[in-house]
C-alpha cells in the first residue's frame, strides 16, 4: 500500500482546518447517519466531492443521483457506464492514500470487507469522513440507499430509490412465497468450490425466490466445501455466480457428476457475479434472474 509522506499529511491537515473553517456555526444541524457498521458519519453540508472505495457504493451513489460527485473510485467500477471514466484509487489489494488526500473528498465510501482496514483507519486519522458500507441483507440496501442520499442532499430521491426497490422485494416474495422448495448448491469459485452460508444476503435470495440453500448451515460467511460435501447433500438445482466464460468450464464439470439430483434433472443454472456478487441496487435484477433459473427447476421435477 502506498504511504504517506509528511508533506502528504500536511496537505490533508491544512485541508481538514480549512473544513473545520468552513463548518456550520455552533449548534447549526449537520448531517448525520450511521453506517453500516454502527459508526456516526457526520458533515456540515452535502458532500461534494466523494471517493468510492467498492464498485458496489459506486453504484449505489449513482442510485442516489450522486454520480457526477465522484472524484475517484475503486477498481472495477464500472456501471453505470459513466462510472468507467473516474480516476481510480486502488481496490481490495490497496488503496493510493496520496492520490485519495490529493483528490481532496469531503466523503469516502469504504466497504468493510473489501477496502483494506489499515487504509480507513489512516484516512479517519487524516480527518476525511468515511461512510463504511457492509449489506448483509436486502433491507440494507435499501437502506444504504436513504444514509448515502442524505449525505449527498437527495434524501427525498434516496427514499424513492429505496422504497421502490423495496416494493419490488415484496412483490417477489409475495410472488414465490408459496412455490414448492428447491435445494440449492450456489457456486461462486470453481475448481476450489466456494458457497455462502445462511448469513450470506445471496442466501436470503434463494429464499426470497422460494429456495432453500444446502449449506446454510456453515459457520464461515463465504466457505469452501468439497465435491464430496456437494455430492452427499445432493441439491435439487445447482447456480453459480461468475462470468459467461468461466461457466461454460463450470458447466461441463459438473456435467460429468451424474450422482447429482441437479444434473439428472439438467438444473445447471447460471447468473453473472456482478449482479450478486456487488451488493449494490443491482441484486434484485439477479434475483429475478434466480427466481426464472428456480422456476425451470421446478418444472424439470
């Protein structure tokens, strides 16, 4: 990870007395929410400048109609299409603290599990605010949505994004609460097979399309499991999650596993990651996308 020098640090405090200069008078109100992680986010005015540091808060600020407020973005930000020209500031493997102060953002959007925690901490130690984004179910998302369009000054929008999104949870739910079960192996790795847990807001999917996930009982959020583990609770319907590409390779692995239930049945079914693996508003349109592949299962009982 880059380091800071001193002249480096001295920017980032000359920047930070400046804000303090520039902050409401006492007792004038300031924004305030709480992240995703239980920490007070607070700023004297609607962020103008912002970093994203997951692809997942870039497109969540674009939700919030913030998009043209980011100043630089991590790695692989790359929907909406606009979101592709933003400078980039390093992603899971490090982040460019220099370019980051230089940029100079009155809000950092930090994922809990992806942007390196020693890189946050040495940014709230610089003064910057950082909004730390961690869904874990689809309700956060929704709310993520309202926090981050409060911080931006679209609250009223946020909260039009967040309930329609909310809205169309219900309608699946309502849609599928009553279809009959299907065990599902969903794959996010492969030849080292990886799945989530029942924690996993990818397994609250499977259940919101009527689904039920084989290995929801695992302690790790995201475990690795063997072909062994997978052939004994031998699931109903098998989904993964990665690009076109490396399904066509997946696909024909397990095609060569006829033990399965899923393979007898031809219930091999694929989504690409980036619609559940990025925890943004883009979930549910792979979630519609499983409740489809779930329903073809179904049918091939």
């Amino acid at each position: 990870m880059p380091g800071v020098g001193a002249p480096v640090v001295r920017s980032a405090l000359a920047l930070v007395a400046l804000v303090a200069l520039a902050a409401p008078a006492a007792g004038a109100p300031a924004i305030a929410v709480e992240d995703d992680i239980g920490q007070r986010v607070e700023l004297p005015a609607p962020a103008r400048r912002i970093v994203s540091l997951a692809p997942h808060a870039t497109e969540m600020l674009f939700a919030v109609d913030a998009g043209d407020r980011i100043v630089g973005a991590a790695a692989y930000s790359d929907y909406p299409p606009a979101a592709r020209t933003i400078p980039r500031v390093g992603g899971s493997a490090g982040v460019d603290l220099e370019r980051i102060v230089a940029l100079r953002p009155d809000l950092i959007v930090a994922w809990a599990s992806g942007t390196p925690a020693r890189a946050v901490a040495r940014l709230r130690d610089l003064g910057f605010p950082v909004y730390t984004s961690e869904p874990r179910r689809l309700e956060h998302i929704a709310r993520s949505l309202e926090r981050l369009g409060r911080l931006v000054g679209k609250g009223a929008h946020a909260r039009a994004r967040a309930e329609a999104w909310r809205d169309r949870v219900r309608e699946l739910r309502a849609r599928f609460a009553g279809r009959p079960a299907v065990r599902v192996f969903y794959q996010i790795l492969d030849p080292q097979l990886i799945t989530v847990n029942g924690e996993h807001l990818i397994s609250e999917v499977l259940e919101l399309c009527g689904a039920q996930n084989v290995f929801a009982d695992l302690p790790a959020l995201a475990p690795p499991v063997t072909l062994e583990a997978v052939l004994h609770r031998n699931p109903d319907a098998i989904l993964a999650g990665g690009t076109a590409a490396q399904w066509r390779v997946w696909e024909a692995r397990w095609r060569e596993q006829e033990a399965l239930r899923a393979v007898r049945r031809d219930a091999l079914f694929f989504v690409p990651a980036d619609l559940l693996h990025r925890l943004g508003p883009r979930v549910l349109e792979g979630a519609e996308r499983v409740c489809r592949a779930l329903e073809q299962a179904r049918r091939r009982r």
